[in-house]
C-alpha cells in the first residue's frame, strides 16, 4: 500500500495516480499512520432485473386473481 507524508501532499498528481489506480494510500506522520485515503468506488452497471410479467404469465396464466376486487370494494366502505 502506498504511503505519504504530510508535505508529501503536495504532490497531488501522484496521489491522484494511486487514487484513479484504486489504491489505498496511508498519510503517515513520522512513521505514525494518521489516516488512510480511499477511493471513492466506481459506479455500478446497471442491475438487469428479470421478467416479472413473464414470470407471473407462466405462474397462473391468464387467469385474474380476485384479491384487488375486493380491496376496492372494502376501500368503499369508509
């Protein structure tokens, strides 16, 4: 793991070197470690996400479940 010092800091183009590298980088004090730098992750790739409709389709077919007509028809009561 790379290692700084403070005056070192001055130096950012290689600080940003390790960071854009993905490397954690130390910033020591006279051979005290008093913080450690980390990259800020990458962002993600998008998340794929199945087919919900086709899945319920094979499940039960065309057939409609009668569970939002009543919800509807309670909701009327109030």
């Amino acid at each position: 793991m790379p290692n700084m010092n403070i005056r070192q800091l001055r130096d950012t183009r290689k600080l940003k070197a390790w960071l854009q590298a993905g490397k954690t980088v130390e910033l020591r004090e006279r051979d005290r470690i008093i913080a450690r730098i980390v990259p800020a992750q990458q962002p993600q790739q998008a998340i794929k996400w199945p087919d919900f409709s086709a899945r319920r389709k094979s499940i039960f077919g065309d057939r409609v479940l009668p569970g939002a007509d009543l919800l509807i028809e309670e909701r009327g009561r109030y």
